[in-house]
C-alpha cells in the first residue's frame, strides 16, 4: 500500500497506518525479566534456494550458513511501555546477500510465547511500509492471543525501520514534505523536482549504509533467515496490507519453504506508484461516502440528512479552509489539506466513525481543530530528530530511533520496489494530466495524493523483480482476504494477486469497511485464525458479510 506522508508541520512515527488501522494503537505495560534459548533450528538446504543469495548461479553462490545456523535469545523487553510478558530478540542477517562478508545488522524481534506446546511461531507484519512490527505487537498484542494456542507470535522490525538501522533524512523530511504540500508542484514542477532531487541525496547521507539494501526484496531474504533461527521449517505468515506485499515475495523467492500464509488488504504487486495514488484516491472517496451516509442517518450529523448536500459541503468546506485555514489547537494554521489528511486518516478504520462525526462537529460548531489532530498527530507533536548515520551491526536503542524514520522508510521502500523514474521532461508533460485524473478519481483527496507520484524522484532505480517474476508460485495454500470498503487497498488488487499467484491463492471476501479485516471483522478473525492454526481453509471466493464486522 502506498500511504500519503503527513503534511502537518510536525512529523510524528505514525504519520502514515499501520494496517490494522488506528483503532489498535495502545499502551504497553512495563516489562518483567526472562532469559531462554529455543532449540536450535536445521539449517535449509541452501542449494534449493538460489534466491536467498541473490546469484542465479549456484556454484556462485555466497555461502550463508552462519546465518541460517543462529539461534535467538529471547529476554524480557525494555522500556515501560512494553507488557511484561512479551519478550524481545534479534536476529542477525547480512548487509547484502550478494556479498555477506560487506557487512550485517541486526533486525529487531518480539514475541508472546505459545500457551501450550507451540507447533512453530508465526510471523507478523503489519504493513506500512516502514511500520515498526515491535512497536504495533506491543500496542497491540490482545488481537493475536488467540494464536498463542498454537504458536510462537513473532513480529520484527524490517531493515531500515524502527530499532534495525533506521533510515532518516533528517532536516530533508520536512522539505520533501513542504515541497509538495500544495499547488506548487503543477505551477512549478522543475522547483519541485529540484528539491525532491537535493532532499534524496540527503536521505542517503542521513541513512547510512542500510539505505542501498532496503526494500521487500531483502525483506524477504531477512525472513527466510528469522524463520531458520526460530527453528520453523516452513514460514507460517500473516501479512497486513504492505505486509501482504512482502508475503508474496517470499513465496516467489522461497517456494518450499511456505507454510501456512494468510495475507489481509492484498496490496497490488503491478501497478506503478501513480496508479496506486489513484487507487488509493478512489478508494478514501468511496469510505467519505460511505461514512456521509452513514452519519446523515444520525441527528446529530453536522452535514444534515441529506447525503448528497453532505459531499457537497465537505468540498466546500475544505476549499474554504484552504483559501482561510483555521487556527489549529497549537496556533499553526490548520487548512483544507490538513482537514483532508485528518478524514483520511479516521476513514481506515470503521470504529472510528462516531470520533470522526464528532470532531467534524467540533470544527463545524466550534472551529475547534482538536478531535481532527488527534487522528493525524495521536495528540502528539514530535519534531524530526537531526543526523542518525550507523555504519551497520547492532540495534539501535528505542530512544535513537529518529522521529521521521516512518515516513523516511515508507518513502524507500516502497521506492526500493519501484523500478519507473520518469525524468523531469516527462514528468511536467504528465502532471497536469494526472492532476485531472486524480480530481476526477475523487474531489476530495485527488489533490491530496497525487503528490506521491514525485516522492520516488532522485532515488535510484528500484528493482523490477516484484512486477516480473512474482507470478504463478508453486506453493502451499495462501489465505488472502479482500475488503470490499478498504479505503487503501480496493478490493480488486485482491482479485488481481490472487490471479497473479496462481492456484495456490484462496480468496476470502469481506463485505465490509475499513483497512484490512482481521480486527473489524469477527468473521475473518475466526476464519483467519482456524487456518493458521489448523489449517482450515474457507472455499474459494467464501465470504464474510457486512453484519460480522466488530463494533
């Protein structure tokens, strides 16, 4: 899923959701001590498996084995908002595959121990990209006690992002986000391509030697890794949104070695970061418009009862603000755009609807911008640490992790994975065009995405390997669930990945609303869980109906 940065003036961790939606974030509780060794894991024939080295040829291969042979020590986590039952490892993999000796880093892990005898773990991802797994497992680890009946519950944080040598831009952060926060890229486009190129070079001195190596990729070269040192044989995954993504690359890479993969807000594998901002578009106008009707039923709706006038006036609401913003709760101006960042931002998760209504409210009543921050900042503002170069090897301790490492990581992953970079010619032919696309696509968020397609310039070329090879896998069964009101991740890129991965995909259709259906929805809860745990598949093309979504 390609996810809009913020454009607040403050630039906060969770600038962009995680995929199981605001509505898990949480308070941890303080950690208590444990110290134990798991039992050593066999190491995979590495022959059968040319893409964990990344050479096609075998007898040139790199050899692995002293990664694929590690154990994990497993200890109590620190810091006090960590629940005391959740314990924390790392595992070490190596700066490149091609060449092992260049260098490693450590990836961070966590995990809630199994209840009863455990048949393996397995590994969580909760999408982003460049969401911190630690982080999310900590904030919200209730959603996944009920797999602790038979596993290990694992999650990590990807190379680059959270304590696995995050990548910064530092001061840049905010110039990439000023430079297209507003008309100026279609006024002048050359300006904005300019800064995007100098704030790229940035991002590089900022990050340090991980910033090359980032990407799904070797995501999921890292995974193949955490799954030999936790001791499984096959990788048992669930994937949410990005996480999907990075799901269905390894079972291109590594075919055998799948085990039981469920994967929730299937992200498209094909589609150029342009065509994902308009998916992405379409997708938050029909959320707005499905919660515009849902809220006229209700007395209290600020737009009325009628839907219709309701769409109406959110537009020109939103114009209004941005030709007069209103002062925001910490006396910047708050606009049009930052109203459409907030709605955008409530509209991932169905339980936040009433807060949603309510803080619409508060600025129509009041011109009280508070309830609307609160979903873009969580209450908080951070601002964006300075210089955090590593040479690589170590985590890094939670209190270094710099402010901006979420979006810093969002934008290099998902760039890392995109091999289109259009040049500057190119680019001012084709904006305006696309600018009529994206409003037409939704007149509500059309002008609010579109600058993503010029967050990827000045970056080198990303790989072509998810577009071209990840197709027709030869794999066990994978789950992949489909929301039909997912405002980021439509419906169709589940149709179109399942057809792309052949049949090993299993589609489960949730006829409801939000980001992913896992923590709305008892029924693909149920479905999900019976089949990592007993290997339960629901029929091809099953559904969950609307009426099953929790809340």
């Amino acid at each position: 899923m390609l996810a809009k940065l913020s454009n607040r003036p403050s630039v906060r961790r969770r600038a962009v959701t995680a995929a199981l939606g605001l509505a898990l974030l949480g308070a941890g509780l303080p950690a208590a001590t444990a110290t134990e060794q798991p039992h050593r894991s066999p190491r995979p024939d590495l022959a059968r498996h040319p893409a964990a080295s990344g050479q096609p040829d075998p007898s040139r291969r790199p050899n692995l084995s002293r990664f694929y042979d590690q154990d994990v020590t497993w200890s109590a986590c620190e810091g006090m908002d960590m629940p005391k039952d959740l314990q924390c490892g790392k595992v070490t993999v190596p700066l490149d595959y091609g060449r092992p000796r260049a260098g490693t880093l450590d990836l961070a892990l966590a995990r809630y121990r199994a209840t009863g005898d455990a048949r393996g773990s397995v590994l969580l991802n909760f999408g982003g990209p460049g969401g911190s797994g630690v982080s999310e497992l900590a904030a919200a680890g209730k959603e996944f006690m009920h797999l602790t009946n038979g596993y290990d519950v694992v999650t990590f944080d990807p190379r680059g992002v959270g304590r696995s040598s995050p990548v910064t831009c530092g001061p840049a952060t905010m110039r990439i986000i000023e430079a297209t926060d507003g008309d100026e890229e279609i006024a002048e486009p050359r300006d904005v391509l300019r800064h995007l190129r100098d704030a790229a070079a940035e991002c590089a001195k900022h990050s340090g030697p991980v910033l090359p190596h980032i990407g799904t990729v070797n995501a999921a070269r890292d995974m193949d890794v955490m799954r030999a040192a936790l001791g499984d044989d096959r990788l048992n995954y669930l994937g949410f949104s990005y996480g999907t993504r990075l799901g269905a690359v390894y079972a291109a890479q590594f075919p055998d070695r799948v085990g039981r993969v469920a994967l929730d807000g299937v992200d498209t594998l094909t589609e150029p970061l342009a065509e994902q901002g308009l998916a992405g578009a379409r997708g938050q106008q029909t959320a707005l418009e499905n919660f515009l009707a849902w809220c006229v039923e209700d007395i209290a709706c600020p737009f009325g009862q009628d839907a219709r006038e309701a769409r109406g006036q959110i537009v020109r609401l939103i114009a209004s603000m941005d030709e007069n913003p209103v002062p925001s709760a910490f006396g910047d101006p708050f606009s049009g755009q930052d109203l459409v960042g907030a709605v955008g931002q409530a509209l991932y998760s169905r339980e936040l609807w009433p807060l949603l209504e309510r803080a619409l409210a508060q600025l129509l009543e009041d011109g009280d911008t508070r309830g609307l921050e609160s979903f873009t900042t969580g209450g908080v503002t951070l601002p964006v640490r300075g210089e955090n170069r590593r040479d690589g090897g170590g985590l890094t301790a939670e209190e270094d992790v710099p402010l901006d490492n979420l979006p810093a990581a969002l934008m290099a992953i998902n760039c890392a994975d995109d091999p289109d970079r259009p040049g500057a010619e190119q680019v001012t032919r084709s904006l305006g065009r696309l600018r009529e696309r994206y409003e037409e696509a939704s007149p509500v968020f059309g002008r609010y995405r579109l600058t993503q397609v010029l967050m990827c310039y000045g970056r080198p070329k990303g790989t072509d390997y998810i577009r071209d090879e990840v197709r027709d896998v030869d794999t066990a069964k994978m789950l992949l669930v489909g929301t039909r009101g997912d405002p980021a991740t439509p419906y169709r890129w589940t149709e179109e990945t399942a057809g792309r991965l052949g049949p090993s995909a299993v589609v489960l259709d949730n006829k409801g609303e939000g980001h992913t259906g896992y923590a709305s929805s008892e029924c693909v809860h149920r479905k999900v869980d019976d089949f990592l745990l007993y290997g339960s598949l629901p029929p091809d093309g099953s559904s969950c109906g609307a009426e099953d979504q929790a809340g």
